[in-house]
C-alpha cells in the first residue's frame, strides 16, 4: 500500500514501527491518485508546526503517470490538514504536459522569508526532456503554490530525489540527490538556494 506510515529511530538505522505500523493518514483522502510516495516533514522556524509534502502517485501506473503533489501542515504530527497542487489544472499554459512531479522536499529560506518546495519535473512536449529540479515558494498558509515553477538545478541527466540542508559549520547549503543518468548519488554545494545578484 502507498500510504504514509511513521516510525521511530535513536540511531537512524534501527527503527521503530508507530502507530502499530498502520497508516497515519489515509491516501484516498488527501490525493488525486488515492496513493502517495516520497513523504518529507518539516519543523517549521516557529517550532510548532510541521510541513509534510508527498508526491500525489500511483506507481501502479507507471512512472510517469503522476501531474503533482499534495501539501499538508500539522501542529501535532496527528491531525493533518491537505491540499493538493495538480500541475495541467494550476499552470494550464505552462505545464499542461508534464508528466510526473517526484519528491517533493520544503526548506526554509531565510532570505526570501518564505519556505520553497522543490521536486524533480518531466514534460513530454520537449519542455523538460529529463527530469530536472525546479522550485517554488508555499504560500502563508501551506495550500498552494506561488508564482510559476523556476529551475534550480539539474546535472546535465535525469536528477531527482533532491535533499538540501544548511550546514553551519561551513555556511553552505548541501543538496544531495540521485543522478538516474549516470548513477549514484551526487552531493553539490552553494552559499545561498536561490541565484543572488546573478551568481549562485
């Protein structure tokens, strides 16, 4: 089953199934395709709230087969509140065919005050020949989407599964992600998420 299950860790190996392994939200009630894949949480600055994000897909029916993902916001990890973004229906004149929106992952981003949601994106119109990482910024209330999809990063093939987290020891951000074109799992660094002044 695609469904969100929680578990529990001390050491990040060994885990603890909660919940009785069951469940935690029931993937016909938040997605258009009544399953989801990748879930990512987030704390919020304020320490009280959560950001899950999920990509809104059925694997049953290929791989590219999924047009968004789903937004869900909690203050107890518990009770969730959804919404989803069907990329054809939000952005008819710029993503009417794309054909699969993956993994979803939100980050804080200081400078813009505002938290990004960024995922891998394909077309089959020539747009966007292989998957690469676009991004944009939730609104205030964790619903939608702002603004049109902007490119972030791609490494010339096939990149998704992005993860960026800021490392203060060295001030930069890290994105760790899987290159489906050459294989592996790459890492790339840059002092800000978004191009400042033109650079990166």
């Amino acid at each position: 089953e695609q469904q969100i299950r929680f578990a529990l860790s001390n050491d990040g190996f060994n885990y603890t199934p909660l919940n009785n392994g069951n469940p935690v939200i029931n993937s016909a009630d938040i997605a258009i395709k009544k399953a989801v894949r990748d879930p990512h949480i987030l704390r919020c600055e304020d320490g009280k709230t959560f950001y899950m994000v999920v990509t809104d897909m059925n694997a049953s029916e290929g791989w590219s087969s999924n047009r968004g993902i789903v937004l869900l916001k909690s203050t107890d990890l518990v009770n969730w509140t959804s919404a989803t973004v069907n990329f054809p229906t939000r952005w008819p004149d710029l993503w009417a065919n794309v054909t699969r929106v993956w993994a979803p992952q939100t980050i804080y981003d200081p400078v813009a005050g505002k938290y990004m949601v960024y995922f891998s994106l394909l077309t089959d119109d020539g747009t966007v020949t292989y998957d690469k990482i676009f991004y944009c910024y939730a609104n205030d209330d964790f619903t939608d989407l702002e603004g049109d999809p902007v490119f972030l990063f791609d490494r010339g093939s096939a990149t998704i599964d992005g993860d960026i987290n800021f490392n203060e020891a060295d001030g930069l951000y890290h994105m760790v992600f899987k290159n489906e074109g050459v294989g592996g799992i790459c890492q790339v660094t840059t002092k800000t998420l978004t191009p400042q002044n033109g650079e990166l």
